[in-house]
C-alpha cells in the first residue's frame, strides 16, 4: 500500500511539474513574439510629419523664422496642408498651445474628420486640436478663428501623426501692427444740397492692394448721415462710404479713415453746392 501511494504521489508531481513548463514555454513564446514582432505600420494616417506641408495662411501674414506674424487685424485664418495624391484620404493633426493670456482659437469641427473640418471627437471639448482626413490631392483647408488679438499674442503649433505619435518641432504664430495705408480716391469733391456723396477709398499692402482690412469713419462738418463708422476692405481693396445732407446745407464736410491699430489715415473733403455741379 505504502509503495502505491508513493507512486502515486510522485505521478502527481509529475504531471504539476510538466503543466508548469508548458504554461513557462507559452508565456515565453508570448513574450519572444511581443518584443521581436515590431508594430505595424497604419497607412490611414500620413507617416514623416514635416512642417513643409503646413501653412497658416491669412491677410497680411508674413513668413517669420520658424513660423508667421499676422496682422492683429486678423480674426480668421486657414490651416493649410499641403501634400500629394499619394496621401489622398489619410489623416494627419496639428495641435496648438502656449496661447497666450486672452487670445483664443477655436477650429472649425467636423464629425467624422474632413479636408475642411477637425474631428470633434479628437477636440473633446479643445479647439485648440485639429485631426483632419486630406482630400483626393493630399490637401486640407480648415478655418480657424482668433479674439483677443494683441501685438503681444502669441502662440505656437506643431504636425503629428498617429497612431505612435511621431511630432514635429514647434512653430510660433505671433503678432504685429498692420502695415496697411489707405488712400482717398479723389482730394475733394463737389455734391449738390440737398443730397449725397459717394466717397471711395482703397487699401494696400505695400504696393499691393489689401483686402479685409478694417478702418474706422469719422466725419466732420455738414453731414446728416454717413453709413458707416466702421468698414472693411472689399477683395480689390475698396470701400465706399455714403454721406448725407438732407438739410441743404451748403459748405464743407471732412471724411477721414483710419486703419486700425494704426495711424495710417486717409483724408478726403466734399464741398456742398447749390444749384449746379459745373466748375
């Protein structure tokens, strides 16, 4: 009896110690395939994230070292990627931080992610990141919308890829005082009372003509009615502004624009008559 049981016993270690080793060779199979087996690559999304391919792009926006100054004059700009046909359909992701005390930024949304919209469901409540899926030419174009602009903003961005991040280096968006002038269509003009008179002013860049650009009216002297205390240069650089004089007065009234942010003004006068426009 006592040999059986010794047998038996020793059975019984036997079979524990052979289980051990084959769960021991399992979890070591296990592991071998983890580490060896390098993950998979996900072609849904771009691979080598390079900032060549992202443009912040607005009215006065300027190249600046690593980055862009826009004009404080800027409420609006399009995050622009630009790739090839080779990454039609992928997704890609910049985020924006180190916002600056009072500037904001909220992204336009979209639900699922667009070549014009960011994924909501990556901005969970922070506008401040952007997932967008590129179109048939590799492109993107998303709008984003700033307050609280000041020539001392300032804020930066970089592009990622996912689903193992891969990040380039920061880039700064900061701020500066437009450089925009305005001019006055004509010095003067001569307008019949009672009436009104048509004024035109323009905007440039340097010598190139700015459109969006703000300005404040005032007017001085004879004058009912202008139509604006507050304009915005139309996409050739125009605005016009209406004055009225509905009491036939006769003598001078003073326009003035003023782009703003800035001093940069333009001056123009009109001479209210009787009778006839002839010189």
């Amino acid at each position: 009896m006592r040999a059986w049981f010794l047998k038996s016993k020793d059975q019984l270690m036997k079979t524990k110690i052979r289980s051990i080793a084959i769960a021991a060779a399992a979890l070591t199979l296990a592991t071998s395939a983890l580490v060896a087996s390098p993950a998979q690559a996900d072609n849904t999304w771009i691979s080598g994230p390079s900032l060549t391919h992202v443009s912040i792009l607005a009215t006065g926006a300027v190249a600046s070292g690593n980055g862009v100054t826009l004009s404080t004059q800027t409420t609006t700009f399009t995050l622009a990627y630009r790739s090839s046909a080779a990454d039609s359909g992928k997704f890609a992701q910049v985020n924006f931080f180190d916002l600056t005390s009072g500037l904001s930024l909220a992204m336009t949304s979209a639900n699922p992610a667009s070549s014009t919209g960011c994924d909501q469901q990556v901005l969970g409540g922070n506008s401040h990141s952007c997932m967008f899926k590129l179109d048939g030419a590799g492109s993107a174009n998303v709008t984003g919308v700033l307050s609280g602009v000041t020539a001392s903003a300032s804020l930066k961005y970089l592009l990622l890829s996912g689903p193992n991040i891969a990040q380039t280096n920061p880039a700064n968006i900061a701020f500066a005082l437009p450089r925009n002038t305005v001019k006055a269509l004509a010095a003067t003009s001569k307008v019949m009372a009672p009436g009104a008179a048509v004024l035109r002013f323009r905007f440039y860049d340097g010598a190139a003509v700015a459109a969006s650009i703000r300005a404040t009216v005032a007017l001085t002297g004879i004058g009912d009615h202008i139509s604006a205390t507050s304009v915005i240069s139309d996409s050739n650089g125009y605005v016009w502004v209406y004055v009225a004089n509905l009491k036939k007065k006769y003598g001078n009234s003073t326009v003035t624009l003023t782009v703003d942010g800035t001093a940069n003004k333009a001056v123009t006068s009109i001479r209210w008559v009787a009778g006839t426009l002839a010189k």
